[in-house]
C-alpha cells in the first residue's frame, strides 16, 4: 500500500523562481497537511485541508505561498518568488478523521534557493 | 513561545545504555503522540497515548503519558544503533492542530 507520495524530493533553483511542490496523500484520508522543517524553526504547520478545503492557513508564511487540493488525491504547495529563506525540507502528511487522526508523512521535498 | 517542550535536545550515549527523553506542557492534551524521523525522511508514527497515566511499551520503548495528560515521556532500554534518529513529540487540544515539540536528537553509538 502506497504511503503519503512526494515531488520532486530534491528542488534546487535560483531567487525568484516559481516552486511547485506536490503531494499524494494516501487514499482514504480526508485531511492534509503542509509543514516546513528547519533547524532553527523546526516542524510548522503551514496549512491545513479537510475534505479538499483550507481550514487553516494561518501558518502560511506569506503572499509568496500558495496551496491547492484540486481533489482528494492531489495537493500543491507553490512559492512565488521564491527567496533563500524558504530553503527548508518541506512535508505532506495525511490523516483520517481530522487533525486528531495519526498523521502518516511523506518523504518530503529539500529545498534549496540560491 | 514553545508550547510543548522537549528534553533534552540532544543526546549521544552508548549501545546497551537507558535513557529518557521527556516532553512537558502546561497545556493539557487529550492526546499526545510520539514519531520517530530518520535522515531524508519523514516522521514515522510511534505511539499515541490517550488516557492519563497510560503506558504503552513497543519493544525496548516505554511511552507514559502523565496523570493530568500534560506531559510524557519515552524511555528506551539498552539503547541499540538503531535507535539513532529525531523524536518528537506532539500534542492534540482537541483541535484542528498538533503541538509539535522541537525534538530530541538521539545518537546510539555502537
């Protein structure tokens, strides 16, 4: 059984550039969840979904990002421009039941902006 | 401000030894769940704990959950390599969000 699937795992691009990360949570889940890991800041929630709507995006750190759930099995994270302060990893996780639900991560996505 | 906080952030200690990593809130959970994250990948769930003074062993681990559902702790006998990797913890307020602890980084040197 396939887990929480993300792309690309490795993302090296210039200031400025547009990122889209991506993300196939696993089948049957009903909520998603972007995070951000650093070592600085560690583990933040960036957004939330529920049944394919934002619930919370309060985490998002500004304009410059963006997520959309098209449907249940898709979700994008995308940062334009992006700026050397977003090189982080960045996760896609999946629940069942809402956030009280076991959250099940992807492999995540390193990114680096130069 | 840290919300769930994690002790000690680091540790290193030898193969066979036992140690504790603590996480401690004032906040109170109604369920606190324990991950294991190995380099280049993501958290991997260990154990939730739910009810006040609830243990759970899985293997070498023991998870306790304390009695007003404020903190927790894992314990870990006769450390093995690996064991190695980034604990953390997390918190539900039975909301929509985790409370993420900053994490303990566990090295078992063999």
């Amino acid at each position: 059984d396939a887990g929480v699937i993300q792309s690309p795992r490795h993302e090296v691009t210039e200031m400025g550039q547009e990122v889209t990360l991506r993300c196939k949570p696993i089948s049957g889940h009903n909520s998603l969840f972007w995070y951000r890991q650093t070592m600085m800041r560690g583990l933040e929630l960036l957004i939330y979904f529920n049944n394919n709507v934002p619930i919370d995006d309060s985490g998002m750190p500004e304009d410059r990002f963006s997520a959309k759930m098209p449907n249940a099995s898709f979700s994008t994270l995308k940062i334009q421009p992006s700026e050397p302060r977003d090189s982080a990893v960045y996760f896609c996780a999946s629940s069942f039941g809402g956030n009280r639900g076991e959250q099940y991560f992807g492999p995540g996505t390193r990114l680096t902006v130069t | 401000t840290q919300l769930l906080e994690q002790s000690p952030q680091f540790l290193s200690i030898q193969e066979g030894e036992n140690l504790t990593v603590y996480c401690n809130s004032s906040s109170v959970f109604s369920s606190l769940q324990w991950y294991r994250q190995e380099p280049g990948e993501g958290p991997v769930l260990l154990v939730t704990v739910v009810t006040g003074g609830e243990v759970k062993k899985l293997k070498r681990l023991t998870f306790q959950f304390g009695d007003a559902r404020k903190d927790s702790s894992l314990h870990i006998t006769a450390a093995q390599p690996g064991d190695t990797g980034l604990y953390l913890c997390a918190g539900d307020r039975s909301n929509y969000q985790l409370i993420w602890g900053a994490g303990t980084k566990l090295i078992i040197k063999p």
